[in-house]
C-alpha cells in the first residue's frame, strides 16, 4: 500500500506540472483560437537563457528578470507579427503558422546561445522525505507547489478580474466582444505575456529535472494528452486533466509495466485520451463548437 501511495503521489506532483505547461497553451487558445505549438520553444528558450545568463555571473534574480523580459517581446512580437496578421484565416494555417515560428525560435536559440547541454541547478534538492508511511522527493514537492499556486492564481486572474472577464468575452464571440468596447489587441497582449511567464516557470522547472537540451521542447508533447482530455478552452479541465494523466501514467507503469515490457509513461498518456477524441472531443470541462450552417 505504501508503494502505491508513493506512486500515486509522485503521479499526481508530475500531474500538476503538466497542468502548468497546459494552462499556457489553454490562455492562448481561449483568446485567439491558436494552438501554439511554439510554447515549446518558448520554454527552451527561457531556459536556455536563464541558464546562459547565470553562467555568465549574473544572480539569480538577475537572469530570472532579463529572461521573462526577453520571452515576454518574443510572445508580443510572435503575436503582432505573425497571428495577427492571419487572424481569421483557417485552423490549419494558424497552426502551421506557430509551428514555423517554433523551429525558428530552436534555429534561432541554437544560433545565438549555442548548442551544449546545460545543468540547472535551481537550489532544490532532489531527495526523499518521508511524510507518514510513504517517501516523496523535496523537489517533485517543491515543483508541485509553485506551479500549483502558479495555476490557481492564474485561475483566480482569469475569472475573478476584469480582463478575465474580457478573455471570456473573447472567447465566446470576438466580434460581439469588440462590439462592446473590448480591446481585442489588448487582451491578446496580456494572455501572450502570461504565457510568456509561465513559459519561464515551466521551463525551469523542467530544465531543473531534464537539463536544458533541445529535446526540452518536446515537454509540449505531454500537455497535448491533457488538452484533450481537459479541454482545450478549460483552465480547471487543464488542472484535472493534468492530474489524472500524473496519476494514471504512474499507476500504469507500476501495475502494466512489468506486463508489457515498460516504458508506458511515454505513451499511455495518449491511450488515454483516444476514448475522449470517440466519445467527448470536446475534452471533460471543454465547450462543444456548434457550427450553424
């Protein structure tokens, strides 16, 4: 029992990591219908920046400054010079249009900050403590809470204020929105910060675990699962939803592992959300599209 406990425990402090990485991609997409697939990029790029400037002498508080600078221009300038341009194009250009942009920000990364792999040493130690009958790592714990304060205080931002009201508004009907004095550009400005800072919280956290290498930009990957399941328009559906894949991809390495071979965590996310995509595309908090034709 103490095993599954642990397990399941680990499962669910991963679980709000993914959560953190899916709320930015929900903010963005509940206020321009984009999915920006360069939040991945965004994230290697935080932390690679981050790290270089540490390297170079500078504190902690320092870096952090400059780097959250620097990703929130790239986020405005992502914004003004390429989404909203196409604004009211297709689906299918705007997507492939962030994933232009991400191979530029990797190609670009790689250029101007090189190539190595990094260690990110955030002074969290990743050792266990025990808490009853079960032991948890101090650092999965110490993630867990700042990106779960992180994701409830932008829950709170984004339902409880005025511009969470307006992103609301944006999200039901742009145009109706407009039409009532709501500044489109305004709004899209602020959720694309945000999502630049959370892209730099993300980052360094998972950098923290991973090392910042360029393979750090796939973690995009993980929050996909948890945008269907949650919802892609939902900010609990991406806190639920990046639970219950925590939990369930520990659980399924525990008890499938030994069955099959192992290494479930990197796919069973995905087996995951298939019944969702068949039964309730919409994901479990997501609000189902009615096409009028």
């Amino acid at each position: 029992m103490s095993f599954f406990l642990e397990t399941l425990v680990g499962g669910l402090l991963a679980g709000v990591m993914y959560s953190l990485v899916a709320l930015s991609f929900v903010l963005i997409y509940k206020a321009s219908r984009v999915f920006n697939f360069a939040q991945g990029s965004q994230l290697l790029l935080g932390a690679l920046t981050f790290v270089t400037l540490t390297e170079y002498g500078l504190g902690f508080l320092l870096s952090g400054a400059i780097t959250l600078v620097v990703l929130v221009l790239v986020a405005l300038a992502i914004e003004a010079t390429v989404l909203r341009p196409l604004a009211g194009q297709s689906d299918m250009t705007l997507f492939m249009a962030t994933l232009g942009v991400s191979y530029v920000l990797e190609g670009g990364s790689q250029a101007v900050l090189g190539s190595d792999v990094h260690a990110l040493d955030l002074g969290i130690p990743d050792v266990p403590m025990e808490i009853g009958p079960i032991q948890v790592s101090i650092f999965d714990m110490t993630a867990a809470g700042v990106s779960g304060v992180l994701v409830i205080t932008l829950s709170l931002l984004f339902s409880s204020t005025p511009i969470g009201v307006s992103l609301r508004a944006v999200a039901d009907d742009p145009l109706a929105a407009e039409s009532v004095g709501i500044d489109l550009d305004h709004v899209w400005r602020v959720v694309w910060a945000v999502a630049g800072f959370v892209g730099l919280v993300a980052g360094l956290l998972w950098g923290s675990r991973q090392g910042i290498q360029f393979s750090l930009s796939l973690v995009v990957l993980k929050a996909l699962p948890v945008l269907i399941i949650g919802g892609f328009t939902s900010i609990s559906g991406a806190i639920v939803a990046g639970l219950l894949v925590g939990a369930s991809e520990g659980l399924a390495e525990l008890y499938l592992g030994p069955l099959i071979g192992g290494g479930l965590s990197a796919w069973f996310a995905y087996v995951l959300a298939v019944p969702f995509l068949l039964v309730r595309p919409a994901g479990l908090f997501g609000e189902a599209q009615i096409e009028r034709v």
